[in-house]
C-alpha cells in the first residue's frame, strides 16, 4: 500500500495530450524544452516566491494607485487580493503579508526556511509595486498616495490596536478558511480574506490607515524615500503582533485539528467503531492488541 505521500503519476502521451485538448503544438514545445533543460525543479522550487513576489506587487500597486484617491479604493484592494490569493493560491497559499505568513508558521504549515523566504519575496514585491506607481504612473512621489498615517483625531496607542484587531481578524480568517482540515478544500476562502480586507479599509482608512501589512508600509515608504514622520514601526509590529496572536488562538480553538499528534510516549485514542491506538511510529494498533 502505498504511503501518505506517495502520488500515483499517469503518463500519457504527446498525441494523447493534444486530442484531448490539454496541450497544442506550442504548449508541448515549450514543455519539451523545459523537461529537456531539467529546469522543471529549479522552477518548482522558485514558483512559491514568485507567487509571493508578483502577488504583493499587484495588490501594494493597486493600493498605491487608489487609497484616498477612490471611493471605490477598498472594492479595487479587495478585488485584486481576491484575484491573486485565487491565481497563486495553490502554488504559495498566497499569503502576500509578512504577518499573514507569521501566523501560517505558527499554525505550522510552513517552515522557517520558507517563512523567511516568503518575507523577502513580499517584501521586494512591496517595494516594486510602489515603485511602478512611482515612477511610471506618477513619475514622483508628489502625487502618490499619502503616507501611511494614523490620523491626528485619534492617539497612536488606538491606530495600533486597530491595525492589531484587523490584522488579527485577516490572519484569523485565513487560517480558518484555507488551512484547516475540518472545511477541507474549498472555494470560498478568497471571498472571506479580501471582504475582510475590504471591511478593514472602510472601517478604519480614516482612523489607523488600514494597511494592515508590512510589506506594502515598507513598500509606500520606500517609493516616498523618506520615514520622516512616519510610523513605519507601527505598521509592522502591530500586523506581526495580530499574526503571532491569531497563530496562538488558531490552536486554542480548534485543538481538534491536532488530536492525531503524539508526542514521546503519549498515546491519542480515536475511532468511533473500535479504539484505535496512535503509536510514536504513527502505526495504528487496535487497543486490545496492545503495545509492541
């Protein structure tokens, strides 16, 4: 029997391929290229960081180009972040948010090492997003959007608990709409990240700003080349805050997601038919058979 992690692979053939409509003379052309280069693993091992990259330029850009210019500006943020997380969302999970991938790490579908990397990739996409509106629409940063700034009718202390509770509720969203295994696989988890997304700008964009992500701060920052008056503090530690919290309470909540974990000698019990024993090696064992 094969493993969990075995993937059973069917070959079919070039002609196959093009009679059922899967491939055209041009696609397999660039397929054979790509299998004969031996690239197809360098690509699958960037393809992650691209998404990441590529998706927090287009929604960092979208901001860019609308917030506090359009009253249409949160419905424009949510519908590019809706259309990324759906476009590269089986590929990076589609974080596009240093604070969304703190809390996934936390959650522990990620690792350190891709953590890390998901943050640099965000992080330039920020800056290239600000930048293309810089200098290709703008041309200088006169007429780019504003700074991000709490506004002077409210005390710093209450935009960081906005920019907290909104980012909390984001990451919240997306751990429990595309990681756990309880809803499974679906196709609403896009809706639910950039409504609340859409809800958060309108909510508070007058208030705290309403960034809610550290790499488009930093990326808006950079395009003004200046943090002169700036928060850019607490555009990070406030998102990244909400992302550790939203992780913690991920698994406070939903404890029945990790009810197969064992840990050293420690023995989980399951089934509903017959008791079932988890043992350290991950071998299943009916209870009376006992333990070898």
């Amino acid at each position: 029997m094969p493993s969990a992690e075995s993937t059973l692979v069917t070959f079919i053939t070039a002609d196959e391929a093009m009679r059922r409509g899967d491939h055209n003379t041009i696609s397999l052309l660039l397929v054979k290229m790509v299998q004969r280069t031996n690239a197809t693993k360098g690509t699958q091992a960037i393809a992650p960081f691209f998404a990441e990259f590529f998706g927090t330029m287009m929604l960092t850009l979208v901001i860019a180009l609308t917030a506090g210019k359009e009253v249409l500006a949160p419905l424009a943020i949510g519908g590019i972040l809706m259309s990324m997380i759906f476009t590269y969302g089986h590929i990076s999970g589609a974080n596009y948010n240093p604070a969304v991938s703190l809390a996934v790490l936390v959650r522990g579908k990620i690792t350190s090492a891709v953590f890390g990397g998901y943050v640099l990739s965000q992080l330039l996409g920020g800056i290239c997003g600000a930048l293309f509106a810089k200098l290709i629409v703008f041309e200088d940063s006169s007429n780019l959007v504003d700074l991000p700034l709490p506004s002077p009718s409210i005390e710093v202390w209450k935009a960081f608990l906005l920019e907290l509770v909104f980012t909390y509720t984001l990451c919240t969203t997306v751990l429990n709409t595309a990681t756990t295994t309880s809803i499974g696989p679906n196709s609403f988890y896009g809706l639910a990240i950039s409504f609340v997304v859409m809800a958060g700008a309108v909510a508070s964009g007058g208030y705290s700003g309403a960034v809610f992500n550290p790499a488009v701060a930093v990326g808006l920052y950079t395009a003004h080349g200046t943090t002169d008056g700036g928060m850019l503090w607490l555009y990070w530690i406030a998102p990244m805050m909400g992302g550790i919290i939203s992780g913690i309470m991920f698994h406070i909540l939903n404890s029945s997601e990790n009810n197969n974990i064992t840990f050293g000698n420690d023995m989980v019990v399951k089934g509903e038919e017959k008791d079932l024993v988890i043992n350290v090696d991950g071998v299943e064992r009916s209870a009376d058979e006992g333990l070898v």
